[in-house]
C-alpha cells in the first residue's frame, strides 16, 4: 500500500498550506558460479555441484590429427536431475570437426547428480574440451615372459604429511575446489592426497586432491620426502611451497595457510543457470561490481537504478525514481519485498541502505508479476544477502558527506549476524567553511541524516531458515546562514523503521515463505507558525507458497496484508470548506486526524514451459481496500511470455493491469473526494533480446502505457476524469563484467503526455495563473516527459586501479512560459499570466560524472581509496527559471555544481 494515510495527511498539510586432458582430448570441470538469485529468500542455491562419474573421450578428426591441429571446444551441457546429457550446444566452436566431436562425445558422458537447495536438479554448465595431439610412443618388441617374482610386502600405511589451508587475499574468503597438486623430489615412494590417490614419481606433478569447502586439503605420504605443493584454480593465483624431508617427518603434519590473489576477472568454465522462482520479462539484475563503482553514484547501487533505461532524470540529483513518464509516486520500492517509504536520504544522499548488505537489485520498469501490487508504474526490489555471517569481515568508509561501518560473522548456536551503521556529518563540516559575517543574507540547507540495518540468521534442521531483520532512517533538513545572529525558523523531518520476521519452511512439496513485519515512521514540518506531524504504525503480512510440478510448470500463491493506524496533527493555513478551485483566502485552521486502513490482497502466478523455448507466466492478483470509510477493490490479470529462438535470440512480451490508491490528501472528506476511483494503468510490451558474445548483448524494449481515472481538480474537490500515456523504444547495449572493463549504454526514446489539469500538479495555494477548473482533456507533454535520454557508462580496472565515466544527456522537460502579468489588488501583488501549458522545455541537461579509486590488497584486509566527481565540467544544467516580482526579467535556476567526493574506504 503506497502508505495512505501517511501521504493522505502530509498532502493535507501541503494543500491547505498552499491553498582437463585425457587421451588425445580431455573435457575440463571447473568451479560453478553461483546460481543467479531470485527473489529472496527463495532464490536457488547450488550446494553440490555435478562430477564427471562416467568421462567419454571425442574422437580425434583424422584430418585434424594429420595437420597436427589443436583446439578448444565449449559447449553448453543441460543435465537433467539424474545427471545425464540432454542437450549438448557448441557455443564456441573450433571448426576442423572439433564441433561434432566434441558434442557427440559430451552427450554420452555420465554426471553426478547436481543439487539445488539440497535436492537433484536439473542444471547448466559450460564444458570445455581440449583438442590436443599426443606423441605416441613407436612400438617395441615384448620380451619373453619371466618367472613370476615373490610379491613385494605391503607399503605402509600413508599418512598426512602436510595440513593446510587455501583463502583469498584481502577477504579472507576460502577457496572451493581448488587443485592440490604434489610434486616429489628426488624418490620414488608414490605421495598420496586426501582421498588416497597416487601422487606419481619423482619429477612429475600430478593433482592428489582439491580444497574442501572450507578451503582445507590435505597430503598424504607413505615416506617422508620432498614436495612441492601446488594449489591452484581459474579464479586465483597459483600458490607453490616446497617442503623439506625434515618438515614432513614429523610427528605433526606441516602447516601451510596460503593467501592467494584473486585473478581479475577470473575466467569461469562451468556456470549454473537456474529460472528463478518468479521470473518477469522486463526485469534488469544488475552484479554487485556494477552496482557499486558507477560513477556518479558514489558507490550506491540503489543510485544505479537512475542510469537504466526507462528512468527519467530527477532534478537536482535527487532521489525520486521517474519511470517512463509515471509520477515518481507511481513507482514502489521494496527491501526483501518489503514496501518501503523511501530509498534515498534527502537532497543528493545516498541510499538507506548499506552496499554490504545489498546482495542483488531487480528494477521493473513495467510489467512485473502479480506478487506485487499497489504501484501502476515501475518497481525496484533490493534483496539483502542470505550468506551473511558465514565469516567475520567487516568494513569503514569515510567520505566528506558521511561515515559509515560494517560487521558480519557468526555468534554461536547456529546464528549468524550483521549489522551496518552511517551518519552524514556536512552539517557540521560546511559552517567550517563558511566565515561568519553579521548582515549576510546568505543562507542554504543541508541534510542531516543516518541509517541503519542489522540481521540475524540461523538455518534450521529441516532445511529451512529463520530470519529477524530491521532497518530504519531519519533525515532533516537544517538552515546554515553566515549572519550567525540570524534564526530561521525552518524544520522538516523524516523517519521510517522496519522490523521484519522471515521463515522458509518446506511441507511435502510446498515451500513456504512467511514475512510478518512491523513499521514506525514520522514525518513533520515547521515553517514560521506552521506545523504539522504524522505519526504512523504498519503491519505487514506475507505468506508464498511454491511448488513445482514437474520439470514444466510451477506454482505460487500468496497473501499480502497490510493494517495501517495514523495519528496527525496540523496547524496550517486551509481554505474555507476545502476549497480547491478558484481564488482562495485561507485562514490559519488546526487539522486532526486519526485513521485506520486496511488493504489485504491475494495472488496467484504460474510459470509454464509450452516448449523447451517458449516460456508463459500467467498471474491474477485481487487487491481489496478499506480507506477513509469507503470500499475500493480491483482484479489485475497479468502475463508474459518469452520465446526463446535461439540460445542467443530471444523474443519476450508482457501485457497487465495495476492498479493504486489516488494520492491519499484527494481522498479526504474535508478537503478532497472520498469517493475518487482507484487509478489504474495497462501496460503493454514487446522486446528482443540479442546475445553476441559471451559478455556482450543487446535489448530493445517498445511500450505503451495508459493511465487512467487520475484525480483533477472539480466542483467536487477532485474527479477521477484525469489521463496520462506513455509511448516509447528503450535500447540497452550491455558489456557485462569481464577481466578488466564493463559498461552500457542506456537510450530512451519517449513521450509521456497527460489530458486534464492533473492534481498532482496543480498548486493548493494563491493563483498563479494555472487553469485549475480540471476541464481541459485536450493531450499535451507531461511534467515528467522526457524526450531522449541517454547514458553511457564505462569502467576499466588495471593492477588494482579502476577508471569509469558515466555521461548522460537528457532532453530538457517541458514548461509553461509567462506571457504577462498584471497587478492583483486583491492580494497587493502581481500574478503572472501563463502562456500555453507545456509549450517551451527547459535547456537540454548535458553531464560527465568520473571515479577513481585505487585498492591496496594485504593478506587479510583491503585498503581504498577513491574520489567520485559529479558534474566535472561544472555545467550550468538549468533546472527552472525564476522571476523578478513583476514576472517582468527572468534567470535560470542552475542545477547542481561540481560535486566531488573524497573518500576512503578499508574491509578485512
């Protein structure tokens, strides 16, 4: 619910305010990445990966054997939940016959069973085969048989000769599946590894083991000699130590701790791709390396949303998410699919929540499922990570702007915890600055904000898990003037904490999430003698049960429940009899209110495979809502499919109802319409999805939007006769992350365009010269429109530096020009007389946004340091005009100076 009540009575108060190798060919397993998450804490997990129980070696072509031709072949393997080859797609081929003997051969080779969550799964890995010829030995004659000789006695046992442990440097992370590999100097007396395979003869390495997934491994020998241990895998640098004869004979096993350097972009041959749980068609997860170095974004990855395609720019660099062309209110935002009021600080603050604990980041920019409701425009779901604890780590991050601090590890009983903390401090810097001069009139605002997040977690028995989660924030604004003996009597406030309870239990072939979360916030006001306060409380409620049925279809069915009670308080100007057209004389009225809504909604989706390529997701939601006394229900069937042509060619399609509460000051008795209709909009979309290369590919996303019974100003307070569309092509070209660079460019093609003086954007309080009687439905550019937006980011890391650049340009949004005024009597001042509305923009916004940063790896901890520049060339970028009181001469509002940010940033 888009908290009701609480925008219900600030709107209030605003309104009335205003008014490997083997044989010839061996296939090489790596490491799986993790599984892509899903909507926490659902998302599939792999826990045991497949093993080559049965290897089949390909055919050498005669061709290529005869030209003494190499190559490598990587395929692309479908394992069913048994572990056999169902499908085998050369992805990178090799040519010279390579390609079919390398798909004939993988087709007959046995896996172990995968497991996800625990259980046989189907999966998909990438499988590498290596063509190489071998140098076969000439024949030689066989001499005659000997006498059988008397069998040697028995060697003796084997036993552990070195202990040791692989971690990453600078996370302290340990290192799954890496290869042990010994060689032995100078004997004959085989080495064995932890599983008790032969070593080999001296002057010949060979791989005895692999690294546990705690990073630990073992080697085993039945004399004491000489080694050399070699641990390496794709992901890191090798790390090699010889161990003496003395150091392995004695009664305690060598110890060797190896820190080894994460390879840049370390290259991965075996990949899992699982479905998640909930998929849409429309949604763009971004990894957490570009989440957190985008230029211009300070290192905040809900900042990254404002670089995607179909996202406006918001003036001033602040936080407000404007997707193609929605009222910014339009938009939700979710924590773990928890609604949240807010996702960024005041002004150009950071996010609310830590970068820590932000495990991935779905943005909708329509066209989401039936899980979520209450929103008609686009939607951003941030997932808090499900691993945290497993290790102790922790960080600091000092900047000009605030601090903030970080801490994971487990406590004991099975509980693993986090928790982060960050306070901004500029309020208390920027008066260092600026020298105190009695009669100044210089005076400006700034933020005073924190945040915080904590969790614990502890697994339970039966394979489920236990999660207690809360987070919260508070910003105010605060008055900073250079004539110290100059008070302004100015306070606005903000505040929101959540307390949340997560279970996922499983019963037979169901799955069971149940999210119960309690909410408190407060929002307040004062400018001279007028103030006002909301306090409210919110409990939420969510249960999803999943279950699949069969490789094929799946199925979830959910609750969502939210109570609201709020308490307000006001002492504002309001216009007699709640006025809202017309010429208004407020006078100074206290406004009470105590409110309690309701707003339960079920759900229903399901995820069918027609084809192996084609995929539908059918989804029904039904939302009820108990508000200010009066009744208000919707039904919102939804569906998307994609077909996939090939495995690089895909086709995708979305259509659906949603539907919202009107802002919540026009559904009040007083001074709005109770009776207003819900706001609803369909959504319309079709895309292609081209793949060129393994990190690079292409999307292109056509929509269309209809919003319709939008509130606007009438005889009645408000109407529901308000209209808005939104047409346009949306163009990502995607560099996903490599060794050393990533990068996108985003473009949006749109038009957004609104019938009817909208109340949204009408003002409450004197006349200003807008026509307010709501009567004219004639289509013209919406506030929010932006004609072409485009934004390229780019960033490049070498030897532990990283350089990126973020550039955008934005069509300027439209405005009303002036065309004269004229002196009002009546109010002892000028009122201007606008021209047509929408008829001129303001000049078109141009920036280059830079990041440098620098990280110093040591064996447990990391040491950065990086500066963000907004704005580099200090464009003017003007986001208004502002006149004299004649509305005679005008200048421009500029937008947002050279912002750079300073900061350091230190993990273990």
């Amino acid at each position: 619910m888009r908290l009701p009540r609480l925008r219900l009575l600030l709107a209030i108060a605003a309104g009335v305010l205003a008014g490997a190798p083997a044989g010839p060919a061996r296939a090489q397993l790596d490491q799986p990445l993790p599984p892509p998450p899903g909507p926490a804490p659902a998302a599939p997990k792999l826990t045991k990966p497949p093993a080559i129980a049965k290897n089949v070696e390909p055919v050498y072509p005669p061709e290529a054997f005869a030209a003494g031709l190499t190559g490598d072949v990587t395929l692309a393997l479908d394992l069913d939940a048994a572990g056999h080859v169902t499908a085998a797609t050369v992805t990178k081929g090799a040519g010279h016959g390579f390609d079919e003997a390398a798909a004939e051969a993988a087709k007959q080779i046995e896996f172990s069973p995968a497991e996800v969550d625990g259980k046989p799964s189907p999966i998909r890995i990438e499988f590498t085969v290596h063509f190489k010829p071998k140098v076969v030995a000439p024949p030689v004659e066989t001499p005659p048989p000997t006498p059988p000789l008397e069998p040697p006695p028995p060697p003796p046992p084997a036993s552990v000769v070195v202990r040791g442990l692989m971690r990453e440097k600078g996370t302290r992370e340990p290192v799954f599946g890496a290869d042990v590999s010994v060689l032995v100097f100078g004997a004959d007396e085989p080495v064995v590894g932890a599983g008790g395979a032969n070593a080999g003869a001296a002057g010949a390495a060979e791989v005895v083991g692999a690294t546990d997934a705690d990073g630990r491994f073992e080697v085993r020998a039945r004399a004491p000699r000489g080694l050399r241990v070699i641990l390496s895998d794709t992901a890191h640098e090798p790390c090699v130590r010889d161990f003496t004869a003395a150091e392995v004979a004695g009664a305690a096993p060598a110890a060797w701790t190896c820190s080894t350097r994460a390879r840049a972009g370390a290259v991965y041959e075996t990949r899992v791709r699982a479905d998640a749980a909930h998929p849409e068609e429309t949604k763009l997860t971004l990894s957490k390396v570009e989440l957190t170095t985008v230029p211009g974004t300070l290192g905040d990855p809900l900042r990254v949303v404002q670089s995607l395609p179909g996202v406006a720019r918001a003036p001033f660099g602040l936080g407000l998410l404007v997707v193609r062309g929605a009222n910014p209110v339009d938009t939700g935002a979710f924590v773990d699919t928890l609604n949240v009021p807010q996702l960024y600080h005041f002004l150009v603050g950071p996010s609310v929540i830590s970068p820590n604990l932000v495990e991935k980041l779905d943005f909708f920019p329509g066209g989401f499922g039936a899980r979520y409701g209450r929103f008609s425009g686009g939607l951003v779901d941030v997932t808090l990570r499900t691993d945290v604890g497993r290790q102790v780590h922790g960080s600091v991050d000092l900047n000009v702007l605030d601090s903030s601090a970080f801490f994971e590890g487990p406590v004991g009983a099975g509980w693993r915890v986090s928790a982060a903390l960050r306070r901004s401090y500029i309020d208390t810097l920027l008066p260092l600055f600026i020298p105190k001069k009695v009669g100044s009139t210089f005076v400006t605002v700034v933020p005073i904000y924190y945040d915080y997040q904590a969790r614990a977690e502890h697994d339970l028995r039966d394979g489920g898990k236990l999660v207690v989660e809360a987070f919260g924030s508070d910003d105010r604004l605060d008055v900073v003037a250079q004539d110290p003996s100059r008070k302004i009597d100015f306070d606005q406030h903000t505040g929101s904490h959540r307390l949340m309870v997560m279970w996922t239990a499983s019963a037979g072939h169901w799955v069971s999430h149940f999210r119960p979360a309690y909410g408190y916030g407060v929002q307040s006001f004062a400018l001279g003698t007028n103030n006002g306060e909301i306090r409210y409380h919110r409990f939420f409620f969510r249960e999803d049960l999943t279950r699949a049925f069969g490789p094929r279809f799946s199925f979830v069915a959910g609750l969502d429940g939210l109570l609201s009670y709020d308490l307000a308080d006001f002492d504002v100007p309001a216009p007699r009899n709640g006025r809202s057209i017309g010429v208004t004389n407020p006078v100074q009225t206290q406004v009470t209110r105590r409110l309690f809504d309701t707003a339960p909604a079920v759900y229903a989706e399901g995820q069918w495979s027609v084809l192996p390529t084609l995929r539908l997701v059918p989804g029904l939601r039904f939302d009820y809502y108990y508000v200010v006394g009066t009744d208000k229900l919707n039904v919102d069937p939804r569906l998307s499919a994609r077909w996939a042509v090939t495995p690089r060619l895909a086709f995708k399609w979305t259509a659906g109802l949603y539907h919202q509460l009107p802002t919540p000051q026009f559904l009040d008795r007083e001074y709005g319409n109770p009776n207003l209709a819900l706001i609803w909009a369909d959504q319309y979309e079709l895309g292609v999805e081209r793949r060129f290369t393994d990190a690079v590919n292409l999307s292109l996303t056509g929509f269309y939007v209809r919003r319709h019974d939008l509130p606007v100003p009438s005889v009645e307070r408000f109407s529901s006769t308000g209209r808005g569309r939104a047409y346009g092509l949306e163009v990502m070209l995607r560099h996903e992350v490599t060794s050393h660079f990533y990068g996108w460019i985003a473009y949006t093609l749109s038009r957004s365009e609104t019938a009817g003086n909208l109340a949204d954007a009408v003002p409450m309080g004197p006349p200003s010269g807008t026509d307010r009687s709501g009567a004219d439905l004639s289509w013209r550019p919406s506030e929010f429109d932006q004609t072409h937006n485009l934004i390229i980011v780019a960033s490049y890391n070498r030897w532990g530096w990283t350089l990126g650049g973020r550039y955008r340009f934005v069509t300027g949004v439209p405005t009303t020009p002036v065309a004269s005024s004229f002196y009002d009597a009546d109010y002892n001042g000028y009122t201007r007389v606008n021209g047509e509305a929408g008829s001129t923009r303001l000049p078109n916004f141009s920036q280059l946004d830079v990041r440098l940063e620098h990280v110093w790896t040591f064996d447990a901890w990391t040491f950065g340091a990086y500066l963000d520049v907004q704005n580099v060339f200090n464009a003017e970028n003007p986001e208004g005009t502002t006149y004299d009181y004649r509305f005679q001469q005008s200048a421009p509002i500029r937008g947002l100076t050279i912002l750079p940010i300073l900061g350091l940033r230190g993990r273990f």
